[in-house]
C-alpha cells in the first residue's frame, strides 16, 4: 500500500479539509518527510506510533509514513478518558505520541503531528506482510485489546471497497466518521485514496457541514453509522437537500434500523450494508447497489477478498470470517484465528436461500451505542467501586438516537444517591459509555449459576 500514492497525477487533488486541498503530490511529500522525521527521532520497523486527534489529514500523512517505514500506526479514540489512553499506550509500548494541535493539552507529552517533518532520505522498510495498524477495540474483559493489522489486510480491504462500492479516480468521498475507527478510516477513505480519488475530510460529523459539502464539492459516495443517518433525516434541511451527487451510502457499525434506509431510497440513494469488525478490518460482507435495493436491511455476501459462514454449517449461527483482511493476531503475539484461519466474530446471523447474510443477534454483550462499541464488563468494572450501592450491572436500553444506551441497573445501599454514582464516572471513561440513567431493583435476576439474567432486565426496562 505504500506505493500506491505515487500512482495518481501528483496534481489531482487527494483531500480537501475545511479550505486546505491537498494534491497527490503533495501528499506524498508529506508522507516522506515524515517517515524522515519518525526515523531521525529512531522509530524503526515494528514500531508503534500512536495519533491523537479529530480527524485531520495529518493522520492520513501518518499512516503511509508508518507503511513506508515499516512502523505501526495506533490510533486513539479521542473520546475516551486520559487513563484510557495511557493503558493503551503503555498496553502497546508506543515509542512516540502523535496529537493534532487541539489535542496537545490533553496530553502534553504529545508531538504535534501538523509539524512533524525532515528533510533527507525517508526509509522504505515495509512490505505487504508488515504490521501497519494497532487499533484497539473494546474486550469482553473489560479491558481493550489491540487487533494488528498488515497491509496486506488494508490492500485487500481497499479492493474489496473498490469492488463494492464501484470507487474509481473520478469519484470524490465524504468522510465524516472518525478514523480512529478501521470503518472510518477503511471503507472509504484507505479504499479512495488508494485508487486515486478524492477524499473530503470532515474533522467530526456535523450535519450543516454535511449539508453544505453536498453543494460545495458534490460528493459522489459517504459512509454513516445510524445515529448519523437519523440526524441527517430528523434534520430541517433534509427534505430539501440536494442529495442528488450521491450514488450510493455505506452503512454499518450495527444493525441499521429499517425506516432509516427508507428515509435514504426514497430519495433515490441506495443504503449499501458493509459488516465486519476491527478484525476484518472490517469489510467482511457487503452490499453492492443492487443488492442494498433488492434487499434492504440484509448484511450482503461476503465481500471479495473474504469468506464468510455460519458455524457448524448451519443457516443460523455465529458468523464466522476469512481472508486476507483478516487480522493475524492480537497485541503483542495472542492467536485471534481457529486452526483453518476462521475469526469467529460473536454475532449470529443468518444465511438465506440468495446467499444473503442477516444479522440476527450478539453472543458477545456488547451494546452500540451511536457508532460506538461499549462492553458492559468495562463499565462495571467502575460499577463496582461507585458509592451507594450493594451490586450491579450495566446493559444497553434501545434509544431512538443512538440505537442504544448503557443503563445502570443496581442494588441500592442506605446512601444511595443516583447523581452521586453516575459523578463517580466523570473523567475515568469516555462520556459516551457512562451510564445515561440509574434503574433500581431489590435484587439481580440470577440464573442458578449465578449469572445475571440480562434478558429479564432488557424486559424490565422495556
């Protein structure tokens, strides 16, 4: 993937950012002087170089300077709390921290990323089978685990994108969802870049600025998440937007609610389905056109250059995926794969008579919330320690904006005061995993073993 930038006319423009356009050739300077720059302060082949910060096109800069020099890029979610970041930093051995401007008082051990360049000889170490992503996802443990990422995985991810969605040079992609997410940073944005097109970066999602970039630069392709694509809808300026330059959307992160896709082919823009995980990095089943108008709310087939099955040959079960995107391991040296090279991904779905994918449930107890993935097991480890109450446990309540929400369900002690324990978990996790509301009960539904019955609880909130 290194050398993929070098492909296009260096004068066609590669990313425009707020009133920055930035060519191909200049980008691939950018991307030389900073692998310059990373190899003068002693990064070397299997490094990690961690980013901190909205999206920016320095983040892109730093990707393919990792590529080239054979380093690790490790991007964090700006979300999260300060402690967060330091167990991934300190979790990963990260030689060198990356924040855009905006971020260096968060944490001032940062090096500003919009100034990290030298001039001389850049590396050009890396190769398809190295390491070139380390992003951390959520663990069923409560604590997150690095998912490692070759690129080779990013090769046959952006040609799977490539396929699905029809990218070519000529084609310019809105990217509003953050890149510290593989879906983010891969569906789309790796996948356009790679093939010479033009990249519209948004730093956040914001739905004026969305709006006002379909008339200014006409975007043909974006990618949302539903708590984006119910802004957009529910937004004033949505009956009268002009979405005609789009072809098509990229949908994912979670089951896409019905009326949502609607809402978007009733004004003609197919909603294209795309399923996977960090793991897959992610695309793993997708729709193309046809298939998001044929069947709406199904996941697709499996993408090109992935596999995919039902455990155990069944047409209901765990998905299963393989492929070339899949990532090897996890950080540092953990197997992620079975011995024929499956990744078992925690979600049932179910095959069809077209050989279509459904999502049908989680095995693994994770609630998304708005794009974002939120374990419960994380969040009650500080359950635990919070005043006030005997026991508890965190599951997610269906929210009309955000898909889910992570509620508090607790046994109250004498003391228990509701705000008391939610302010236990200001600026020890990200704002978006703190519970949104405190449900009381007289004891946990426990099955005979001990363990929480959440289904009961789901139907307690309902």
């Amino acid at each position: 993937m290194k050398h993929w930038l070098t492909a296009p006319p260096p004068d066609r423009i590669a990313l425009r950012f707020g009133d920055v356009a930035l060519s191909y050739g200049e980008l691939h300077r950018q991307v030389v002087a900073m692998a310059a720059a990373l190899a003068a302060r002693g990064l070397r082949q299997g490094d990690r170089v961690a980013f901190l910060g909205q999206n920016h096109p320095s983040q892109i800069v730093a990707l393919f300077a990792c590529a080239r020099l054979g380093a690790l890029l490790l991007p964090l979610n700006w979300r999260l709390a300060p402690p967060e970041w330091r167990f991934i930093l300190e979790d990963a051995g990260a030689k060198l921290l990356l924040a855009t401007p905006d971020m260096l008082a968060a944490m001032p051990d940062a090096v500003d990323a919009t100034s990290l360049a030298a001039p001389g000889p850049a590396p050009d170490d890396g190769d398809d089978q190295s390491p070139v992503l380390l992003v951390y996802t959520s663990g069923t443990t409560g604590r997150p685990k690095g998912a490692v990422l070759d690129q080779r995985a990013l090769r046959h991810n952006a040609l799977s994108a490539q396929h699905a969605f029809e990218i070519t040079a000529q084609d310019r992609v809105l990217t509003v969802l953050p890149l510290f997410h593989v879906g983010g940073l891969n569906i789309q944005t790796t996948p356009a870049l790679m093939a010479g097109a033009e990249v519209l970066l948004h730093p956040r999602f914001d739905a004026d600025a969305f709006f006002d970039d379909l008339v200014r630069h006409r975007p043909t392709l974006t990618l949302l998440v539903p708590a984006v694509m119910q802004a957009l809808v529910s937004h004033p300026r949505w009956a009268s937007a002009d979405l005609s330059s789009l072809r098509a959307i990229g949908a994912g992160s979670s089951d896409v609610p019905l009326p949502l896709i609607e809402a978007f082919h009733a004004r003609g823009i197919p909603v294209q389905q795309v399923y996977g995980a960090t793991e897959t990095c992610p695309i793993a089943i997708i729709q193309d056109r046809a298939e998001a108008l044929a069947a709406p709310g199904s996941l697709g087939r499996p993408a090109l250059h992935a596999e995919a099955r039902i455990a155990g040959g069944a047409t209901e079960g765990e998905i299963l995926i393989r492929g070339p995107a899949t990532l090897r391991r996890y950080w540092p040296d953990v197997p992620a794969l079975d011995s024929e090279g499956w990744f078992a991904t925690g979600d049932v779905g179910r095959l069809d008579a077209q050989g279509r994918f459904w999502f049908t449930d989680r095995l693994k107890h994770v609630i998304i919330s708005g794009g974002e993935n939120i374990y419960p097991a994380e969040v009650e480890r500080l359950l635990r320690s919070a005043p006030g109450i005997l026991e508890g446990t965190i599951i997610g309540r269906p929210d009309p904006r955000w898909g889910e929400v992570p509620v508090a369900v607790v046994v109250p002690a004498p003391d228990f005061e509701a705000t008391r324990l939610l302010a236990h978990f200001e600026g020890q996790i990200a704002r978006f995993k703190i519970p949104r509301a405190v449900v009381t009960v007289p004891a946990l539904p426990r099955t005979a073993l001990g363990k929480v019955e959440t289904g009961r609880l789901r139907e307690l909130l309902a």
